[in-house]
C-alpha cells in the first residue's frame, strides 16, 4: 500500500497532506487514529 503524503509538524499537531491515493482514505485515517492513540 503507498500513501504519499507529507508530514508537517507545527507544535503538537501533525498535518498530513495527501498528495495522491485518495483511494485508500479509509486505511490512511487508521494509520492516523494509531498513531494518536501512541502519544
């Protein structure tokens, strides 16, 4: 599975930029609420 995205950090929130691939919206917006609930 490939996602491009870019990561921006500014302060503690996290933006990801979906640069193409938005067929896989559901799995990237997983990733994401994983990478929440580590912090």
């Amino acid at each position: 599975m490939k996602i491009a995205s870019r990561i921006v950090r500014s302060s503690r929130y996290i933006i990801f930029k979906l640069c193409s691939s938005y067929a896989y919206k559901n799995d990237f917006y997983e990733i994401v609420a994983n990478i929440h609930k580590l912090e």
